[in-house]
C-alpha cells in the first residue's frame, strides 16, 4: 500500500527500468512523469539490447540477482502473453570447444540446477551435432526456458503503461539535468 504524494513522483529515463518503476507507482495510484531526454522511449540500451530473456543459469544460487532473475522470467512471460507481445521461446545452447570449457559449463549446469531453470539437458557431441548440426562442440548444456523477446515492446503496451482503462500515466518529457531549477525535480525540458 503506497501512499499518494500530493505531487507528482518524477522518474528520468524512459527505459525499462524508469517505465517499469513508473508503471508499478502508477498501478498504485501514485501519479507519475517520466522525463526523457530523447524524443522517444528505449531509444538507448532498452531498445538496442540482444532481446534474451535471460532464464537464470549463469548467477550465484541464492544470489538476489538469480533470485529476481528467475522471478522476473515467469513476470515477463504473463506480461507479454497478456499483449500479444513476442515471446519466442527458443532455448539456449551455451557450447564448449574443450576440456577447460567443459568444465566451466559444468559450474553452469549445477547452478542453473540449483536456480530452478526448468528442463536444461547435458548434450553430448553426438547429441549436439543432431540438434544443431553444424555447431561443433566437446559438449553443451541446452537451457530450453531461454526466450526472445522485443524489448522495445514491453515498455509500449497498446494502451499505454497503466492499468487497463486507466488513462495514460505517463508523459515523457524531452530534459535535462539543470542546477538552476532544484524545484523542478532537477530537470527540466530543452526548448
Ligand atoms: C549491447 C547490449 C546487449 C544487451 N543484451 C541484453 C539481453 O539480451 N537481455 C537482457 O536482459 N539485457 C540485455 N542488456 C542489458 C539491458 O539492455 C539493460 O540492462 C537495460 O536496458 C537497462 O535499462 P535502463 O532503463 O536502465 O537503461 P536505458 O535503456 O539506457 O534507459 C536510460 C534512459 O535514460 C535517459 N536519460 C539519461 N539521462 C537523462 C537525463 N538527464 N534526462 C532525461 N533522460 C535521461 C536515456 O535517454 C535513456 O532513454 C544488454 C545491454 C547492452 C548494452
């Protein structure tokens, strides 16, 4: 439960983290802007990324980034199922060329165990050249959870960010950092 401030809460950077943040406050009733300094949003990292949906099979068990790693898949599948949103499961396969490798793999395998990365496979050479053949490799996990998504997608529902039927939350605003403007939450629009 969040209580609403009188003002508005001021988010700089529309990426996937602002908008995120934006959208949670939003929900709760918490009025928002979100200050942006280009004309549109996840024009930096957001929209310029690998798309993959990262399951879990490379942090530290236990660790708060697999921790939010693995909560923040299931988060992602239902919001983009519930839009019609691209989510191409299609699965990873991380290869290993030697021994050495083989064995780091091998730290992989156990902590995505450990995770709770759901159906990952040890492929043998055999195996692997029959899933994909030509790749060759001394062995290779396969994590079949992996997705890819659109990322510069997530962050544009049809409908805006905000709860359906609630009108648009956000506005984004083309700023700047300016230390002459401190009551304006430190930024301020670029004519
Ligand atoms: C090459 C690459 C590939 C990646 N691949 C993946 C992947 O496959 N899967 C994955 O999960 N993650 C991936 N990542 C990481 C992921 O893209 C980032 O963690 C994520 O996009 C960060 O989001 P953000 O909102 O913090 O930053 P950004 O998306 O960079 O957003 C920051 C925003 O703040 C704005 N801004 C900055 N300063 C101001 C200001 N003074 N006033 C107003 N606005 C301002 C910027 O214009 C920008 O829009 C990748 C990253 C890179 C670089």
């Amino acid at each position: 439960m969040v209580t609403a401030p009188a003002r508005p809460v001021g988010i700089v950077g529309a990426g996937i983290v602002g908008l995120a943040v934006a959208r949670q406050l939003a929900g709760s009733g918490v009025p928002v802007v979100v200050f942006e300094k280009e004309s549109a949003v996840a024009q930096h990292q957001s929209g310029r990324n690998s798309g993959v949906v990262h399951a879990g099979i490379y942090y530290a068990p236990g660790s708060a980034k697999a921790l939010m790693c693995r909560r923040g898949v299931e988060l992602l599948r239902a919001y983009c199922s519930d839009r019609g949103l691209v989510w191409n499961a299609l699965g990873k396969l991380v290869v290993a060329r030697d021994d050495a490798e083989t064995e780091r793999l091998r730290e992989l395998e156990r902590r995505s165990l450990a995770n709770g990365v759901p159906g990952g496979r040890w492929l043998n050479p055999a195996a692997l050249a029959e899933l994909a053949p030509g790749v060759a490799g001394k062995a290779a996990p396969v994590s079949p959870p992996q997705a890819i998504v659109r990322y510069p997608a997530p962050p544009l529902p049809p409908g805006g960010c905000g709860r359906p039927g609630s009108p648009a939350p956000l506005r984004t605003l083309r700023s700047r950092p300016s230390p002459r403007s401190p009551a304006d939450n430190a930024v301020r629009r670029v004519p």
